[in-house]
C-alpha cells in the first residue's frame, strides 16, 4: 500500500512512498524501547541542548521547511513560515525551562523528607493531523523527549514529506537516532501499537471518532492517553465590544489555514445591537482576503488539502442556505485547479443547520444573533465540543465572569484563541481529555511519583 502526498494547488503528485511493513514496524519499536533505557538517563539540561539545536535549525531552514508544508497541504506560505516559527519557540521555551520543570517537587510532610519526582513512562505514540503538519507534531513530541521519552510519531497519510522531515532534522540536531522515529503506516497499524501493548502513552490530535477508538485501546491496556479533538468554538461579541477590531480579529481566527483549524473560531455570537456593525466590518474585511496560489506571499486563503474537503463543504454550506441562511462571499476564485472552497459568512444562523452542530473545517462562518448575554452563553455551550471560545467586550470584569460560565479550556478576551507553549492547552467534553504545552503538557507523560523519606 502507497502513502501519496499530492499538491492542493497544483492536483500534481508531489511523491509516494510505500507504507512500512510489519518486519520494519517492529524493528523501529524495538529501537525506540532500547534508545528510552539511554535516553532517559541523559541529564535533563542535555536533553535540552539537543533540543534548542533542534529549534536553531528550524530558524535556519525556514523556507524550506515552510514550503514543504505548503505543498503537501496548501496553506499560504506566509502561515508556513510562521508554523515554522512557532515550532522553534516551543524548542526555545522547553530547552530554557524543561530542567527545571523536571526538577524534584519537596513536600513538608512529618516525613524526614517527601517529594514528588517526574520520570518519564517510555515509548510514546503520537498519531497527528495534517492541518498543522509541524506544529502538531512539535508540541507534543518536544515536551515528551524533553522528559526523557522516546517518540513514535505516525502523522496524517497525505503529510509524508513532512514526517520524515521533521524525523531528519531531529537527527541532524542530534537526537539519538531512535528518540524520534517517524512510521509511515495506517490507522489500522497505528492502532494494533497500542492494542498490542507496544507503547507507554498515546497522543493523538484529531476526530473525535479516532479519539473514542485511540481512548478505548488506552484504557484497555490502562496506558496514559492524551486527546485533542474537534472544536467548534463561539466568537461571542458583546454590545460594548470594539466592533472594528472584533471584526478584523474575526476574520483571523476564522479564515487562518483556509479555516483548516480546530481552534478556529466557528460560531459568531453577536448581541442584537452589535450585529449591523459587526456584519459590516466582518464583511469588508473578508473580502480584502487574498485567494490564489499559496506559494505567492501576498496569498491569504489557498486550497483546502484535500478534495473530498470541498464536497463536504459544499453539502453543509447547502445545508444552511435552504433553511434561510444568508450568504456573504468572499473574492472570487480565479484559479482553475486546486481544492479550493470560496470563503462565505451566513448571517441568520440558527440551531436547525449542520453548521451549527457538526464541526465545519473549512471557510464558512456562521453568524447568530442574540437578544441577552444568558442567550450568548446557552448558544455557545449548545454543542459537544469545548475546546476555546472568544468573548469581546470592552467591560473586562464581565468578560471574565462569562468566561467562568463558558465550558471550554481555553477563552481568550478581546483577542483570538491560539495555542501558546508557556500555557497549557486541550479541551473538554468532546473535544478531548488531558493538556499539551507548559509545565502541565510536559508531566502528561511523566510518573509523577511520590517518594518518603523517614528515619
């Protein structure tokens, strides 16, 4: 069987590669469980060496890298470049402050001594998504070597060209060869790793389908698992709102990576005295969004990464327009190839429509207008998922006040919800279980073990 990248601009076959046999697989996990005894012992600060190499030459090869990404999935390389970026931040932020955050915990008990240690637990799977073909990958995969794992990363099937990239690089930063090994291999293989007591801990960023499967399997071999699932995050803008930044901040959040995000902001909640403003601006700066070719810098929205995308799109934007949604394009596509969807806000969105229940990964923003704050916050909590939400409001005491209402793991106010390594991130209900990035992301994958010292 043959993993294919293919370019989302041109249609054109960028390479194939065949998937790993079952022979290679398990050499591969035979070298990664003997490279955790050695790796686990090497200090804390020279794993963090190996790390800001790591970073350093991300920095060094940006545009490389940058376009590798843009060509196995479409996003503008202006996105790629600042992907690229981000990755070597989290290298920097965990090769500045891993040693410490390893550090032993002291407890004052009656004990003679007690305190609490971070070990790490072994071979940790990572199964990664294709939207951020870096990043994802990066802030699991530093925190866990970080603290001693080692690091089995199978990525998204039509993202190849980065996962063996990225495996590359950690070696020319030098990681021993076998702390982080990329396998080209399917779900069904992915799955038989864990289901077969191969790995020590599981990371897995993607639907909610392959989480329920990944999370059975892990509590069935009673192994740590870490999920990051769908989204479908609100957007909500108050009466006292900055309506004009709002707007600008809208469009950001909604349209980065072609709307390619699962913290992307989904649902637009607008108070009835906002709305007229707020649909203004989020209209007019919609449509000074580039659309073209997503090698040229000056491109804001390229294609989506896959072309099955576009057909689903089109279904759940149908969806919404026979039930008196109210459609406002974005420029126009002139490009006669690639997977591209024109970017649309629906105004008068309600609960009937798919857009509203069923996580929309592409350029479509639906915006629903409310009467009352209690309305904006029953909306925003009508759904599944609860990954991020947005509140915007010039009265920063009651901004925070809903934001304790509101059942997500992330709330930005009067800013847009991104993904920060020096703050923990992951979601509730079905958007997930466990935390990435900081100090909490790096003790996901750690026996946190207690030890007491008496006389």
């Amino acid at each position: 069987m043959k993993m294919t990248s293919i370019n989302p601009f041109t249609e054109e076959i960028n390479a194939e590669f065949e998937n790993y046999s079952g022979r290679e697989i398990e050499g591969i996990v035979a070298d990664s469980r003997k490279e955790f005894a050695c790796w686990r012992l090497t200090a804390p600060g020279a794993r963090a060496v190996i790390i800001k190499n790591v970073g350093r030459l991300l920095i060094k090869n940006k545009k490389y890298f940058a376009a590798l990404i843009t060509k196995e999935m479409g996003k503008p390389i202006k996105e790629s470049i600042a992907e690229i970026e981000k990755c070597a931040l989290a290298c920097d932020y965990y090769g500045d402050n891993a040693e410490k955050f390893l550090q032993p915990e002291i407890i004052p008990t009656e004990a003679k001594k007690s305190y609490v240690s971070f070990e790490p637990l072994g071979v940790i799977l990572g199964i990664m998504p294709w939207n951020f073909p870096f990043w994802q990958v990066f802030r699991f995969a530093i925190p866990a070597l970080a603290a001693g794992n080692t690091v089995l990363l199978k990525h998204a099937p039509n993202v190849p060209i980065s996962a063996l990239a990225i495996e590359k690089i950690t070696r020319e930063a030098g990681l021993p060869d076998h702390a982080f090994r990329s396998l080209l291999i399917d779900e069904a293989a992915a799955m038989r790793l864990v289901d077969d007591g191969k790995v020590d801990g599981v990371s897995l960023t993607g639907s909610n389908r392959a989480g329920s499967q990944i999370g059975a399997l892990s509590g069935k071999k009673i192994i740590k698992s870490v999920l990051e699932l769908g989204g479908s995050d609100a957007f909500i803008v108050l009466e006292d709102a900055d309506i004009a930044r709002a707007a600008e901040f809208a469009v950001k959040s909604r349209f980065v990576n072609a709307g390619q995000s699962c913290i992307a902001a989904k649902r637009f909640i607008v108070m009835e005295k906002a709305a007229a403003g707020f649909l203004k601006n989020f209209r007019k700066n919609l449509l000074k969004l580039k659309i073209g070719d997503p090698m040229d810098p000056a491109t804001d929205i390229g294609p989506l990464a896959q072309g099955r995308f576009v057909e689903l799109l089109e279904r759940q934007l149908n969806d919404s327009l026979t039930i008196n949604g109210i459609a406002f394009w974005g420029s126009e596509i002139k490009s006669a190839k690639g997977f591209f969807f024109r970017p649309v806000i629906v105004a008068g969105a309600d609960s009937r429509m798919r857009i509203m229940n069923e996580e929309v990964f592409g350029p479509i923003a639906p915006v629903i207008i409310v009467k009352s704050e209690e309305e904006a916050v029953r909306i925003a909590n009508e759904t599944e998922y609860g990954l991020g939400a947005s509140i915007w409001s010039a009265n920063i005491e009651k901004a925070e006040k809903l934001a304790l209402r509101l059942e997500a793991g992330f709330i930005a106010i009067n800013d847009m919800v991104k993904s920060d390594p020096r703050l923990p991130f992951g979601g509730v209900k079905n958007s997930g279980v466990g935390r990435e990035l900081s100090h909490y992301g790096l003790k996901e994958f750690t026996n946190i073990k207690t030890v007491v010292v008496n006389n």
